[in-house]
C-alpha cells in the first residue's frame, strides 16, 4: 500500500488499465481463444496472458460484479485491437462515472481522506470555466 496520493490517471495506468487486461484475459481464455490469440487481440506477450490467467500479475484490484459484468460484455465485443482500445476505454469511462475509481485509489493508498471528491471537483471547474 503506497504512502502518498497518486493522480487518478496514475490509479489507471498501473492498476485499472492491467486489471482490465487480466480481466479480458481470462475470459477470452475462457471463451476458447489460445494464448496466441489472446495476446495478439490485447498487444500484449503470450507470458503476460500467462502471468494474467494465473493472477500472478495485475491482482491488487478485484471488481465489485457491476464492474465485472461490464467486463463480460466488452470482452464479447471484442474480435480486434482496435476493439480492445475502445472498450478499455468504455470500460475506464465507467470507473469513474460509478466513482468505482474511488474506491480503488482508496484500496491502493489510504492517505486519501474519506469523501475525497478531487477528480470530480476538477471536472466541475472545468465545466464552470474556472
């Protein structure tokens, strides 16, 4: 657990983006895809999806079921990498709308104080024209 607060897009990069990736992973080594494939589709090396399936890698963020069903159906849409940038993207634009990205920043550092709204406020003050 880290010590001080990361930016939300730090909370993205190194912690939901691979948990999204692990999550792709083993459903479409679920669904019948190889390894091969898997790892071709996400741009990624056979030992990642390896690493992935095994959760011997990205395993410090677990999604709530919500999260995890939104997961399901991006990964049935998914049949090109242009399709897993797209839906990586959907599925981070859902994170944080739900402020599911809340709750992970929080599993990852407790420095964050109850109630942090920080990523919202900015938002509210850019439509503000602050």
């Amino acid at each position: 657990m880290l010590k001080h607060a990361l930016q939300p897009q730090e909370v993205e990069v190194f912690y939901i983006i691979p948990a999204i990736r692990s999550s792709f992973a083993r459903h479409l080594k679920e669904a019948g895809k190889s390894q091969k494939e898997v790892a071709s589709l996400l741009g990624i090396r056979e030992s990642t999806v390896s690493q992935y399936v095994h959760a011997k890698r990205a395993n410090h963020v677990v999604f709530e079921k919500k999260i995890e069903d939104e997961v399901m159906k991006s990964v049935l849409r998914v049949k090109s990498n242009i399709d897993v940038v797209r839906e990586i993207q959907y599925l981070l634009n859902v994170i944080k709308r739900t402020k599911t990205i809340c709750d992970i920043h929080f599993q990852i550092t407790k420095e964050l104080p109850k109630g942090c709204e920080a990523c919202f406020e900015a938002d509210r003050m850019l439509r503000a024209g602050a």
